[in-house]
C-alpha cells in the first residue's frame, strides 16, 4: 500500500502539485517562453483569460507555478519567438501570475512599461506598490480573490486604466475617487463587502460591463443611471429594492437575481433589461483572437 507521502511525491513527479519557489528558482529550471497572440490560437491553460489579448500580442504564463516571491522580474530574459530577449523590450505584454503563493510585488515593476496587464488573481496580495502608477502602458489590472481590505488610494489616479479587478476580497468602502476613472471598461467588485456606491460612479460612462455581485448594496445612485453600460450590469446577491429609472435605455441586460427587486415594480422598458446573459452581438467573432481550450469534462 502507497503511503500519502509517496502518493504526493508521485504526484509532484507528474507535475499534479506545484512546489513553492521563487522567480529565481523557477527561471533556473525552465525556459520563459513567451505566448504569442495571433488569430485562432488557443490558451494552453484553462486558468488565464484570454479575452484581453490582441493580435501580437505576448504573455509571460506563470499562472499555477507555486510562486512565492517575484523579486527579479524586471530583469527576467525570455524566450521570444525563439530568440531570448529582455523582458522589459517585449511589446504589449501581458504577465499572467494568477494561482500563486504572492504576498507582495516589488517596486521594480516599474521598470516595465512595456506591460499592458498584470493578472495577480488568487494569491496572498494585501497592498499593491506605489511603482505600479510608473507602468505607463498599464490598461489592466486584475486582483481578485486576495486579501485586500481597501483598493489603495493611489489606484485613483491611475486613469488610464480600462479594465480593473477587485472580486473576492474584503473590501467595504467604493471611495468616490472611483469616478476618477473615466476610461474604465470593465469594473468587478463583486463578493466583497461594500454597502455604498458614490454618486461619482456616474463618471464611469464607458463601462461595459460592471459587476456589483455580492455585496451589500441596498441602493443605487440615480445618477448612476445615465451611464448607458453596453453589455452587462451584475447586482445580484444585494439587498436592492429597485434600480435608477435611467437603466432603462441602455443597451446592457442587469442581473438582479437574488435581489429584494421585485420585477412587477419596474417600468416596462426597465424590465426589458433584467436578465442573465449579455445581450446579442456583445463578443464579435472576428474581434476574438485567442479562445480558451475546451474544459475537462
């Protein structure tokens, strides 16, 4: 009979657990091979997204390696299109660090203009560096599922940003710097603990998708309801009683299930806009460049 140590060991023989390392460590033993987005490719993992990924461009996939500190990582070489190249002189890169053991990242991020997004989903994170505003390229930043009890004030004057993640933490208070933010495209603060939404959230009139899930809302602002969100609003899972009168003319459909909404209550065109799905016609087919691999059934 195998014992639960041998069957662990096997198990990290087959690659099945990740051993914790470091960058270092881990730059040491295998290749950085830069993933490179064109027109039909598919992500070789089913844990990255690929949704923000354009023709050209290339992400460093260290998602799910047992990462526990990425001191070094704006002086990394990597292998791009067989030839090994600083990382700081890749265009239009993505770094994938979802699924790891991360605490902190260091200041020398900075060094890397050239990163357009950082995915730091499900690790250890519970405050970000100052350095991050010097990523002059930066368009996305994804942090869900760590231990973050506020957004750092700092990430208010990031305007540049399209794209901004914060689900899964433990965050209570949306601060009204948020409307700051006027280029944000997609806004994700879904399970958290947040109560109030500012008026200034009326500034974000470029959303596409907004996701509010989760928390603890009781009411939104009605200004709010001039922002004409194009895909999809999620509410669900808040104790709202009913929504701005201006949702009714945007495009996107609003998510209330698990809401104190009662439908009967909405104006017919409001009502029209409450469902599931993003409507038809949100994902272009032909703006798709990198599709996700089947899940394993």
């Amino acid at each position: 009979m195998k014992t639960i140590a041998g069957v662990l060991l096997l198990l990290g023989l087959r690659g099945g657990v990740s051993q914790a390392v470091t960058l270092a460590e881990y730059a040491k033993e295998h290749p950085l091979k830069l993933f490179l987005a064109t027109k039909g490719t598919v992500m070789p993992n089913t844990t990255d997204q690929t949704n923000n990924l354009q023709e050209g461009d290339k992400a460093l996939l260290l998602s799910g390696q047992g990462l526990t500190d990425i001191a070094g990582v704006s002086a990394l070489t990597v292998e791009d299109s067989g030839k090994p190249a600083p990382i700081a002189s890749v265009k239009n890169l993505h770094l994938f660090f979802n699924e790891n053991q991360i605490p902190a990242i260091p200041d020398e991020i900075a060094a890397l203009k050239n990163v357009k997004f950082i995915y730091f989903n499900h690790n250890k994170l519970s405050a970000l560096p100052h350095a991050l505003t010097e990523m002059d390229s930066l368009e996305g930043m994804y942090f869900s599922a760590n231990q973050f009890t506020e957004i750092p004030a700092f990430v208010f004057g990031m305007t540049r940003l399209k794209k901004l993640q914060f689900s899964e933490n433990q965050i209570s208070v949306l601060p009204p710097e948020i409307g700051n933010l006027k280029e944000l495209r997609h806004f994700n603060m879904a399970h958290n603990q947040i109560a109030v939404i500012p008026d200034s959230i009326a500034n974000l009139t470029l959303l596409r998708v907004c996701d509010l899930s989760d928390n603890r809302i009781a009411e939104l602002p009605e200004a709010f309801g001039k922002v004409q969100i194009v895909n999809q609003l999620r509410v669900r899972d808040n104790p709202l009683t009913s929504l701005p009168a201006g949702f009714a003319t945007m495009r996107a459909t609003i998510d209330i299930t698990g809401t104190k909404i009662d439908p009967a209550t909405l104006s017919p065109e409001l009502r029209a806009r409450i469902g599931t799905e993003k409507p038809p016609g949100s994902k272009d087919p032909d703006k798709i460049i990198v599709t996700s691999p089947p899940k394993e059934k």
